[in-house]
C-alpha cells in the first residue's frame, strides 16, 4: 500500500512540474519599449554642438577653426568629420578633451537616424 501512494505521490509530482514552466516568457511578455525617438538637429544636437563646439567654429571661427558649425547644413555636411574628430582621443575635438560619451552617441545616432533637421 505504502508503494501504491509513493507511485501516486510521484505521478502527481510529475504531472506538476510537467505542467508548469520555469520559462516565463510566456506568462510576462517583454513589455512594449514603447516608440522610439529619433534624433534631430533641433531637439538635441544643436544644443551639443553650441555647448562645445562654436566658441571656435562660430559664425566667425576663431583658433584656427577651418569651418563654421552655426547652421544645421554646415553641421550635416561635416557630420562624418565631426564624429570622427569628437571620437579621436589623439587629436580630439573639443581641444579640452573628448567630450562625454552619451554626447558623442548622441551625434552618431543623429547621423543613424538620418540627419533629421527637426
């Protein structure tokens, strides 16, 4: 009698653990990140590029700045040259040092998203 309900306790274990999952993807989706927001020059690289870049490359660039960095089309047109000089640790730009990371991820996804205006 003992092995009939130590057989039935052990089918009944099964059949639980069976039925259950240890996964819970099923049970709790991954929530919605919700929409993503692109970059713009209005909304966050005109403000970066003000912050750091035109005390020389202003309307007058002044400190042997070749460029002017004022207008969204100047900043798009050297898009690719301002990256690359923001990320070079050797030579980089501003003068003073690279500047912070999240500043320089937030020009690439610029370029990434399109180079939207606004």
């Amino acid at each position: 009698m003992k092995t009939n309900h130590l057989i039935y306790l052990l089918g009944i274990s099964m059949l639980f653990f069976t039925c259950s999952s240890s996964s819970s993807d099923d049970v709790n989706p991954d929530p919605d990140p919700g929409p993503t927001t692109e970059v713009t020059y209005d909304d966050d690289v005109k403000a970066i590029i003000n912050s750091n870049c035109t005390s020389c490359h202003g309307a007058t660039p002044t400190n042997g700045a070749p460029t002017s960095y004022t207008t969204y089309n100047q900043v798009k047109n050297d898009a690719d040259k301002i990256i690359s000089r923001i990320n070079n640790a050797g030579s980089p730009m501003p003068p003073t040092g690279l500047m912070a990371q999240s500043l320089r991820d937030k020009i690439q996804q610029w370029k990434d998203d399109g180079l939207l205006e606004n």
